[in-house]
C-alpha cells in the first residue's frame, strides 16, 4: 500500500508524490494524520542548514489524528514527537527532553523517524495523547510549540527569582514560538508590560491583534539598551542574540530558544559584569506538554486563529511563502 506525502528531496525542494506506507512496528500505532505543523526546524532542513534532517525524508513533527492501527484504533489523539530512551538519568528523573538518545518524528540522523507531512505516521504508543474535547483537530498541532513556549518561559520564572508579573520581557521573533511565549506570559503569567520584534511587519501586525504588547521592528528607537528583565530570543541569529545582550538589564535573564546560526560573537564582558543568565532550551518534558494540552483545553491563550491552514499537497508553495517572508501567519497548519 501507498500513501501521499510530502517529500523533502532536495534544498528548497518539496514533492508531494506516493511513499510506502509505514509499517506496524510493536508498541508503536499507526496514525492517520489529520493535521501537521510546519516549524522553524522543517524550514532549516528545507534551507539545507540541518545535518539531523538529510533528504530524502518526510518531515512535520507537529501532528493531530486518528489512530488506524494499533491499540486503540479510531481514537483522536495529538503526537508528542520527542522520543526518549527511557532508561537514561534523565528519562528517569523527569528531564526526558536532555535524553542522549532523544530523536524528533521527521528525522533520520542518528535514527530515522518518518514526519508527518504525509497520510500516515507510525509512532510509539507513550508519545500518544488523547484529543483534549475543546480542542479542534485541526488546530491541535500547536499543542508541540506550545509546550516549548511553556517550558522556555517557566525556565525564565525559575531563573528570573523575583516576582515574575512586575518585569519587562522582550520577545525577539513573532512566529509561532515567539507569539506562544508572549500569550502564556500576558494571558497566564499576569505579565503586563511585553515588546515583540519582527523584521516582518505584516507577520508582527498579525501577532499583535492576539498579543497585548508593544511591537516594532528590531532596529527601532523605542527599544532602548539596558531595559528588560528578560529576553526571550526566538530566532538565534548572531544579530538577535547581540540585540539580546545590549537589551537585557543587570541580573536579566536571556531565554535562547532559536537555532538559525550557531555561533557568531556576543558580548561576553557585559553578560560578565552584569551577571547575566543565558539559557538555552530547545524542547519540553512530557509534564509540559499534559500541561500543554490543559492549557489548550481551557481556552487559556485565547483564539488560535492565527493559524493559517492548507492543503498538504500544497506544501511546497507554503514553504516557499514562509522563506519568501510573505506569509503573513506565524503558523501554517496543512491538512492532510
């Protein structure tokens, strides 16, 4: 049997064509996906800047639908892409996420997992979620950077070590993960005073009618150096990171949660005197993510509707709006 997918072949290519179909392994099902994310990391590997996503592969990591094979077939459910050993230090102490061997679907180095973006994926059967009843199929995907978002910005509150509410926080990038980190600090943290920046006017305008902040674009005036208690760098450029560090104030916290560029200088003297945190966070635990869907169940960020949503077959073009900078959305959802 054969399945459509959506195939990363090559840089900045994507075919959507026939694929076999994934194989019921034991203590794995088999899902029916209704709905898949397209993430900052699908974009790196679209880019060729990703040596754990090699073509040929089907990536999408962020997936809702409906089990066809396994235990309990027919049942709704949202993935939790991370898969741990479960055996290690970490796995055992509830920091799974710092696994050694942990592998995302939609990768094949050090192992090949198979994502999303396709009729079919298998997966184990720990990483299943039910559907939470308030939450829509199509919308459950965001269930995966949400919990990234959660666990960057309670990483923040520990580290912070003063009342979280009365700071400022700066949220550098308003994608998904940008926007999902200030909708849990104002909506769920009482966080009051926020700044986003994108270069993207019209992605910023669209995160600004769901987000209570202040946006501008990162070379503005009204951003001044030496200002917030907290910065949350969404994208990871040598350039955000350095606006990171003129931005934060003595004894801030900066939250790195972007992986665009993996080095480039930074102002080490500064973090130095000023004793600042730098923390760099890339996923979640499986605690984040119940609390996740919890936090979806009940509305608490509010309307997701600034998720965009096509069709999987056309893929290929949402790729190519999202690297062209004229996708407006900071989420696109394809819909199998």
């Amino acid at each position: 049997l054969r399945m459509q997918a959506l195939v990363y072949t090559d840089t900045q290519k994507l075919i959507y064509r026939e694929e076999k179909n994934p194989k019921l392994v034991n203590g794995e099902s088999i899902i029916k996906v209704s709905a898949s994310g397209i993430c900052g990391s699908d974009m790196h590997a679209y880019h060729g800047k990703d040596e754990r996503r090699i073509p040929p592969l089907i990536l999408g990591h962020e997936i809702s639908g409906t089990i066809d094979k396994g235990k309990e077939n027919g049942k709704k459910v949202v993935l939790n892409p991370l898969i741990t050993c479960g055996s290690c230090d970490y796995c055992k102490n509830g920091r799974e996420h710092l696994c050694s061997k942990r592998m995302i679907l939609g990768m094949n180095k050090p192992f090949e997992r198979q994502g999303g973006f396709a009729e079919y994926v298998s997966v184990p059967d720990k990483n299943i979620y039910e559907l939470p009843q308030n939450i829509k199929m199509k919308e459950a995907p965001i269930a995966e950077p949400c919990a990234v978002a959660l666990h960057a910005v309670e990483l923040g509150e520990k580290a912070l070590s003063k009342p979280f509410k009365n700071n400022k926080a700066l949220v550098i990038g308003a994608g998904a993960i940008g926007l999902l980190c200030g909708l849990i600090l104002s909506k769920i943290k009482n966080f009051k005073n926020i700044v986003i920046v994108d270069p993207n006017n019209k992605r910023l305008t669209e995160s600004l009618k769901y987000l209570d902040a202040d946006g501008f674009e990162p070379n503005s005036k009204n951003i001044l150096s030496n200002n917030f208690d907290i910065v949350f760098d969404t994208v990871g450029l040598e350039t955000t990171r350095i606006q990171s560090i003129k931005c934060i104030k003595s004894g801030g916290v900066i939250i790195h949660i972007g992986l665009t560029q993996p080095s480039g200088s930074f102002d080490f003297r500064k973090a130095t005197l000023q004793e600042i945190t730098f923390i760099g966070t890339y996923c979640y635990t499986n605690k984040d993510f119940k609390k996740t869907l919890n936090i979806l169940n009940n509305k608490e960020i509010g309307s997701l509707n600034w998720i965009e949503f096509r069709k999987l077959k056309e893929g290929p073009s949402a790729f190519k709006d999202i690297h062209n900078g004229s996708c407006i959305s900071p989420k696109i959802v394809l819909l199998v």
